[in-house]
C-alpha cells in the first residue's frame, strides 16, 4: 500500500497571521500547496519566528518564496525589511514583482540600486516597507547613516553564493558581519554554497538543507514552440 503524501496547504498560514487576502493571492500565483523545503522552513525552522535562517536549496524548490513569506508577514506587521540581491537585474525584478503584488495592501516597495537612485533619500530616511537593495548599497548606506540598521527588522539576503565572488565576497561578508553584529534577523537563501554548516553557525542561524528538486529539469532548446 502506497503511504499518502500529506501536503501542507496555503490556507494554513492563516494561523500565522497572514491575511486571507494574500493568501488567495499566493494561491493565484504559486499553488494551493506549498512546496517541502516551504513547509520545512516554517513547520521546522519556524520562519515566522525571530529566528537566524540558513536555506541551502536547488533552483526550482522553492526557496525564494519562503523568502517572499517572511517578508510580507514582516512588512503586514509594520516592521521594515531588507531584500538583498547581488545584481541589477535581480532587484529590478524583484522589486516590479513586489510592487505589482502588493502595494493595494499597503506595503511601500523600493528599490536601490546604481540605475536607480530615485528611493536613495527613502532609503536613508528608512521611508519603506520593503527595500529591494543591492549589497553594496546597503554597505554605503551604513556608512553614511549606521543607526538606520536598528530600525531594520528583517533583513533577506538572497543569492548567498555570492560570498564565493572573489572580488566581491570580502566586502559582503563584512556587510553581513556588521548585520549579524546589530543582531537584527537575517535569513540567506543559496542553491549552492560550500560548508553550509559553518556558515550557519558564524549566521548563528538554524540550517534547512534540502536536495530535491520538486520539479523536474532539462537542458534544450525552445524553438518555434517545440522543445
């Protein structure tokens, strides 16, 4: 006898505080379940905590929706957030995406990045729900304005492998260690970085590993609609 998978449903995250409203939204764009590493991260690493989170996961599991989660629970709550992204193109997309979603209900989105300084006054003045912001900037940004780090209450740092970078990684990780050492809560997200544990240890952060990947991927061409 095959054993029943139980899945965990999105209309579950209401005993989280998370509104009706976007959860019907979150249903509309991602599913009616969430995917494991979803449900591990809030089931067993209680990502509506306050809580230090390490997720190392493959492309397609899901990660960048906990992160997603965490994020607009934070915000609902009136408390600020940080999204990091190594590239441009990153924080363009996710800030578009942010925005299109969610400023019908409340939750001011900028973004910060060197196309786009039109938020930078924002930014400093801490003016924002959610700041979509390239490491960098935010490592400017504490240098001019260091007190604005304590009135973060969440700080998302996505693509994590970039610590790997040899010409960038030194300066983030001297971003991170000033994050850790304001002990404000960070939650990073990677698809691959070496000595996961360790990190999470220096992150003082609980460690999600998860290896599987829910959907299936293949290597081709899409061409004329035929693949």
């Amino acid at each position: 006898k095959t054993e029943e998978v139980v899945v965990m449903r999105m209309t579950e995250l209401l005993r989280y505080d998370i509104p009706a409203e976007i959860i019907a939204l979150w249903q509309r764009e991602e599913s009616e379940t969430l995917l494991p590493a979803q449900e591990m991260a809030i089931k067993r690493h209680n990502l509506f905590s306050s809580r230090n989170l390490l997720i190392q996961a493959p492309t397609s599991s899901g990660k960048t929706f906990i992160g997603e989660m965490a994020a607009i629970q934070t915000a609902l709550r009136r408390k600020k957030v940080i999204y990091l992204v190594p590239l441009k193109a990153l924080a363009e997309e996710k800030f578009e995406d942010f925005r299109a979603k969610y400023r019908e209900y409340g939750i001011d989105v900028i973004i910060s990045t060197r196309d786009h300084r039109e938020y930078d006054g924002r930014l400093e003045d801490g003016a924002f729900s959610i700041a979509v912001v390239v490491f960098e900037k935010l490592s400017q940004l504490l240098v001019r304005r260091p007190e604005r780090i304590k009135e973060i209450e969440l700080i998302i740092a996505d693509e994590l492998e970039i610590l790997s970078d040899p010409e960038r990684g030194a300066q983030i990780e001297v971003l991170l260690t000033r994050i850790l050492q304001s002990e404000r809560r960070m939650i990073g997200l990677s698809a691959v970085i070496g000595h996961a544990d360790k990190l999470a240890q220096w992150m003082n952060a609980d460690l999600l590993l998860h290896e599987r990947r829910p959907v299936e991927l293949r290597y081709g061409v899409l061409h004329d609609g035929k693949f």
